[in-house]
C-alpha cells in the first residue's frame, strides 16, 4: 500500500487592509504529512508566500475554509518534490542508517580512605 499525504493548515498571516479588502492573506503555515500503512507518519512544516489576489477573485477571510486554502498552496508548491523528501523520512524512520549511541561511562574510583589520627 503507498503512503497518504495529507496538508495541514496551521495558521496564516495577514494584512488587515490592502486596496480595501480586509484581512488578506501573505503567508500560510503548513505541515504536510505523510503516513505509511503501518500508521508511521512524518512531516514537514513550511511556510508559502502568496502573491496578492485580485479583488473580483477575493473571498472574504469569514468565508475561507481549509480545503481552499490548501488549493493555493497545491497550485505553488512542488507537491512531487515533498513526497519524494518525505518518503525518504518515513523510510529513515522506519529502516534508521544512523544512529545516535552513547559511550559506557568508567565506574568513577573510589575515595582514598582517609587516616585518623588519635
């Protein structure tokens, strides 16, 4: 079975006023992810730039929904390009080639027993 990939919209920036539109969006932040059938998952977090809309195509922010944010950002990111990165993550995950190992540590030595004197 392949992997899922699915967009996440975590927030967006935006101007309050620009040419009299309210509350327009410059900025999405997005994570995408990707999970195998084992339900191993990984992702990346971005951010995309938009370019300002046009007025007649303008959708007020209140009407906005996830799905058509989320087209804008298929419409401009190399979607091909980040499946590729995340499936060399899941398989990372999955199948590690590094790891990160830490030394035995040596028993720390004994005090020299301290000499009373009467």
């Amino acid at each position: 079975m392949a992997n899922t990939y699915t967009f996440k919209i975590n927030s967006v920036d935006c101007y309050t006023n620009v040419d009299g539109l309210s509350n327009v969006i410059y900025n999405v932040h997005y994570s995408y992810i990707a999970e195998n059938e084992d339900q191993t998952f990984v992702y990346i977090n971005n951010v995309q730039s938009l370019e300002a809309p046009q007025a007649d195509a303008f959708v007020d922010f209140e009407n906005l929904r996830e799905p058509d944010v989320i087209s804008w950002i298929e419409s401009v990111v190399n979607t091909e390009k980040l499946q590729e990165t995340l499936d060399q993550m899941l398989q990372e995950k999955v199948s590690p080639s590094k790891v990160n190992l830490r030394l035995q540590k040596d028993p720390e030595p004994e005090a020299p027993a301290s000499e009373e004197t009467v």
